[in-house]
C-alpha cells in the first residue's frame, strides 16, 4: 500500500465521520460532496478510473445538488406556512 492510498483512506475516514458528526443539514450536504471528491480520487488512485469518474460525477454533484433543492423545498415550505 503505497503513502498515496494510505492517506486517502485516512481521509475517506475523517471525511466520513465528519458528515456523520455535523449537525447542520446544510454543513452535512457540504462534507457529503467533500467525501463524495475524496473518494474518487481513492478510487483514481487504485486505478478504477470508471468508478470514480462515476463517484466524483454522483457523489460529488449529483448528489449533493438534490440534497439542496430538497432543503430548499422545505424552508419555502416553512416560510409559506
């Protein structure tokens, strides 16, 4: 296991437990796109570039983006109340 994927995994931890931690639903849409970025670039560095172009295209963008239209929808929703 060379330094570069053993660092990268590390972060994948610390990057996880940081989403997993934050309480503010919009800080924990930020660190699930940051997750989301340095888990393609592991996969990058395992040499899977498919899976991560998918996971950094998913993961990173995606994703995230509906997470905040979501809590968009529900703070318009709030507001109109």
């Amino acid at each position: 296991m060379t330094w570069l994927v053993a660092g990268l995994l590390i972060l994948a931890a610390l990057s996880g437990l940081l989403v997993v931690i934050t309480r503010d639903p919009r800080r924990q849409v930020y660190a699930l796109a940051g997750n989301g970025l340095v888990l393609g670039l592991l996969f990058l560095a395992l040499e899977a570039p498919d899976v991560a172009l998918s996971e950094i295209a998913v993961g990173t963008a995606v994703t995230p983006f509906l997470f905040l239209v979501a809590l968009a929808a529900i703070a318009t929703d709030r507001v109109g109340r």
